[in-house]
C-alpha cells in the first residue's frame, strides 16, 4: 500500500503528459470529420459529419500511386541505409587500422552538418546524372548515412563481447560468417531500430521530393496530401484525412517492433 501511495504522483505526472500529449491528435482526428469551411471557422470537440467525404476525396487514384512510391522509396532506403551502416560500423567497431579515427571523426562531423546546405550541389549532381525528376535521388541520399554508421559503431562497443569475434577467428570462422552469424543476431535490437528511423524519415521527408520530383506520377505521400484542392482553394479537410490515413503504416510498424525499438535505443546506452 505504501509503494502504491508512492507511485501516485508519478502516475498522476504521466497522465497528464499523455493526454497533452494526446490533445494534438484527438484535434487531428476531428478536424478530419468537417469540411474544410468548418475547420477554417475554428476548432470543433465534437466530431463532424464529411469524414466519408474526406476520405473518398484522399483515396483516389492519385493516393495509391504515391502510396506506392513511398512504400518503395522507404523500403529500398531503409535497406541500402541500414545494410551499408551495419558494415561500416562493424569495420570501425571490430578492427584496428591507421585512419580509423580520423574516419571516424569525419562521420561525426556529416552529423553536424545540416542536410539543407548540401540540397543545391545534390540537385546539380542528380541533374549531371540524369536522375532528376525520378524516385533515385530519394533512394541515393540515404546511402551515405552518417547517423547511421555512428548508431552501429556505439551499439557494438558498447553491446557486443569482442571475445566472440576472436574464438570465432581462432576456430576457423571467417568474417563473413562472423558478421552474419554472430554480430547481426547480438545487435538485432539496434537493427530494428534503426530501420524504423530510416523507414520513417524517408517516408516523412518532403524538402527533397518537393525539389526533385516534378510529376504526379512519381509523388510521394507528403507531396500528394500537399497537392490536395485545385487551383484555387486548398482541401484542408481532405490534406488532414489524408495525413492520417499516411500515418497508419508507421503506427503499425512500431505497433509491431515496439518492442525490439525501445530495447534498441536503451540497451546501446549502457555498457557492458
């Protein structure tokens, strides 16, 4: 009874975190139950009723085909980010060399860096490319991925017993099979999570496909909720249904590796 009298006002500190926290959606929610005059007229509590309206509007031909698009971007991305991340961390985690430090310093410093001062010279060079205007430079972006190959590295120092890797050398193993079987399953936490970031702002991202996608037939899902009305009036009401219904895929991925995302992010932390 004492520990429960205790926890009360971290109990009570935590509701109210969610449901402020919950306040923003619950307001989204809503919104995309009324048209687009009634959400210029104000915020509403209760809900509307165009939700039917608004979703037929978001669900059209055009939505799939940037459903598609981004499912395929994001997919390919997290894939070539991850794999390429997994690799280069485990070359600076698991062996010594003469520039390790300074390559190191060098993926530290690409952190540092905003990724908006570099969008004018990739532009120019997906143009010499011929690449501008395709799904590509979406893709190619997330090769080099600073963040990436830093999250591996520390997750690795910090999480994986070196002395594995050396019995599995002394017995014969090599570093094929060593990565493979041994270092991918021992970092399976920091895998998931870093694909769900990867996967996540990849789907999320709109600065890049808004300076190199010109066609409908190549829009993501950020550029086609954008796109949303005619010429003259913007469908607020429908951009915000269809903002929702982009979101379902993200929900239902963490939904899924929750689990495996949280594990990831505080096991790399600790030592030992």
């Amino acid at each position: 009874m004492h520990k429960i009298i205790k926890n009360i006002p971290r109990l009570i500190a935590i509701t109210l975190v969610s449901l402020i926290s919950f306040i923003p959606f619950y307001y989204t929610v809503v919104m995309a139950t009324h048209s687009t005059d009634e959400v210029m007229l104000g915020l509403s509590l209760l809900p509307g009723k165009y939700l039917f309206q608004n979703i037929a509007t978001a669900l059209n031909k055009t939505f799939w085909i940037s459903f598609r698009n981004s499912l395929l971007v994001s997919l390919l991305s997290m894939t070539a980010s991850v794999s390429i991340s997994l690799m280069a961390g485990y070359g600076l985690a698991a062996y010594e060399f003469r520039v390790k430090k300074i390559i190191y310093n060098f993926v530290l410093l690409t952190m540092m860096v905003p990724s908006v001062l570099g969008i004018i010279g990739y532009m120019q060079e997906m143009r010499v490319l011929h690449l501008s205007g395709t799904l590509a430079p979406l893709i190619l972006i997330w090769f080099p991925n600073g963040f990436g190959v830093f999250w591996i590295t520390q997750y690795l120092k910090n999480s994986l017993q070196m002395e594995l890797v050396e019995s599995a050398r002394i017995d014969g193993c090599n570093e094929f099979k060593i990565f493979y079987r041994i270092v991918l399953p021992c970092i399976k936490p920091a895998i998931i999570s870093l694909c769900l970031l990867i996967f996540l702002w990849s789907w999320n991202s709109y600065l890049l496909p808004l300076v190199m996608i010109n066609k409908a037939d190549n829009y993501t899902i950020p550029l086609y909720i954008q796109s949303l009305g005619n010429e003259h009036r913007k469908d607020i009401a429908a951009q915000i249904t269809g903002l929702l219904i982009s979101v379902v895929p993200l929900i239902a991925a963490f939904a899924v590796f929750s689990k495996d995302f949280i594990r990831g992010l505080t096991e790399g932390a600790v030592k030992g």
